[in-house]
C-alpha cells in the first residue's frame, strides 16, 4: 500500500495537477494507493506520525521542500517507512542533490521499481531538517517577504530580495563543529544535507545526501562595495576555496546566535537562537 501525501499548494497548484498522472500510474500497475490531502500548515507531519506507526508503510510526499520537511519530522518509527518524493515545489531544492527526477513520470517510475537506499537528515532535539538550514541573507529575505502585504509572489519575493541587499547586515554567530568552537560574523550560512537553498542557489555545493556527514557553507563578512560582485560568485557557488567563502564537513555542528539573528531550516523559520545538529546516517528509506 501507497500512501500518498499531497500539498495542494504546493508549486502554486502543480502537486495536484500532477496527481492525475500520479493517480494513472499506480492504476496501471495494479499498485494501491490512498490520497491524503493536507489542508493546513502542519498537516503533512500529523498523517506521517499516523501512518509511520504501521509496519511497510510508503509515504510518497507530493510537494516541495516544505512539505518534504513536514514529513520526515512526523516519522516516529523510521524501520517501518520507506519515503518516495515526488517534486513539485518551487524550489525542490533537496533533489537537486539526491538525484530524484523533476519529470512527475519519472519521479513516479522510481517509487515504483521498488529500489531502496538510505538518506541522511540532520536531527536537532525537536526539529529534523532534510535539506538545508542556517541563517544569514536568505533569512531576511524570508523575514522581509512574510512582511510584504502590497506585493505578491515572484514581485514581493525580488522587492525582499533587492531590500535586503539595500540594507544589508551581517550575523554574528558562534559555530561549534566537531568540538571546534569560533566566533563569526557571515553574510550567509548553510548547514547541508543537500546543498541548494532558494531555488538553485549552491551554498554547499559539495554535499552529498548519504554520506553520513555535514557540509558546512558559508560567506563572510566584507566590505559592502564588494557584496554585488561576489554574490555573483556566490550564485556559482564560487564562493568556495576564496579568502571570503568555503565550505567544510563536520558530523556536529552547534550554531549559535550572538545577535538577534533568525534559523530556518528547509525553509521555515523557527525561533531557537541555537541549534545542536547532528547527521543521522543509515535510518531513512527512500525510493532512489
């Protein structure tokens, strides 16, 4: 039995669109299936808490990485659930690492070869994440977004983004990796799993999904003249191996705000001012 959770929002509609296809495929190969349409913010992690307590359960999540993140924080018995993703977010970020297809056919076909392999997620008391999380520009580009109420979608999200670039700040935070702890001030940060933030921007360009540890992205602090020229790089994910970016892995990671600076994590934005993240390796199934 497949138990297919879809975010009727998500990618402004595309995930229930793609359902007809989703719906045709499993038909055709005879595969049962049950749809579980979330209705609020939340949603997706209540059915996965529910499900995830019976013995070989699929969830195939339709969505992006919102609805992935709500998931994989709703499983309570990783041994008896196996995960398929099926991309139709904005974003869809995380996939851009873990190899799954954007084509809902193909993404579709994977779930349906029965292939399994393991997938690591970042645990952190009572948040998991899946993608990425950290902290910096593309937080108060969040920040400023949730704020706009005269402008909607790609206009209100370019308005954030050239504000926060207007007025730029820089975070002040304290980094624990391995035991190793530094004080810093960073125009962005990135805790990997996967390695794209906001729709194809690589700050991890290094990350791999499966091997059991953590990439640490991120840019400095610098002089404001030089923000435009190296976000440029940046978008490249040049920004590695320069005097002002890099990149490193770690298997703990304990980041901490010094200033009042916010976390997301997937994309949602939390409250906590520290974070204690941990890789989890070997748990998760997936459909690859």
């Amino acid at each position: 039995m497949y138990h297919i959770i879809v975010n009727p929002q998500g990618g402004k509609g595309k995930s229930l669109k793609a359902l007809a296809t989703v719906e045709e495929m499993f038909k055709n190969n005879n595969a049962q299936y049950v749809v579980h349409t979330t209705e609020y913010a939340g949603h997706a992690t209540e059915i996965a808490k529910e499900l995830s307590q019976n013995p070989d359960t699929n969830i195939v999540v339709m969505g992006g990485d919102g609805s992935f993140h709500e998931v994989l924080c709703g499983i309570d018995n990783f041994d008896n659930v196996t995960l398929g993703l099926i991309a139709c977010g904005s974003g869809n970020d995380f996939i851009k690492k873990s190899g799954h297809s954007t084509n809902v056919k193909e993404a579709v076909q994977t779930v349906l070869n029965g292939k399994v392999g393991y997938v690591d997620y970042m645990e952190m008391g009572k948040y998991r994440c899946l993608n990425v999380g950290g902290g910096g520009m593309d937080v108060d580009v969040l920040l400023k977004y949730a704020q706009c109420k005269t402008l909607k979608g790609k206009a209100a999200y370019y308005y954030s983004l050239f504000y926060t670039l207007l007025h730029t700040r820089f975070h002040h935070l304290r980094i624990t990796a391995d035991g190793v702890t530094k004080d810093t001030s960073v125009f962005m940060i990135g805790i990997g799993n996967g390695g794209f933030i906001g729709g194809g921007i690589p700050i991890c360009p290094n990350a791999v999904v499966d091997d059991g540890l953590l990439n640490v992205g991120y840019v400095n602090e610098m002089k404001k003249s030089k923000i435009l020229f190296r976000l440029v790089k940046f978008l490249k994910g040049k920004h590695v191996g320069t005097e002002w970016g890099g990149e490193y892995t770690a298997k703990k990671i304990t980041l901490e705000a010094l200033d009042d600076s916010r976390f997301e994590l997937d994309g949602e934005i939390i409250e906590d001012t520290k974070l204690d993240i941990e890789v989890v390796h070997g748990k998760l199934k997936m459909f690859r």
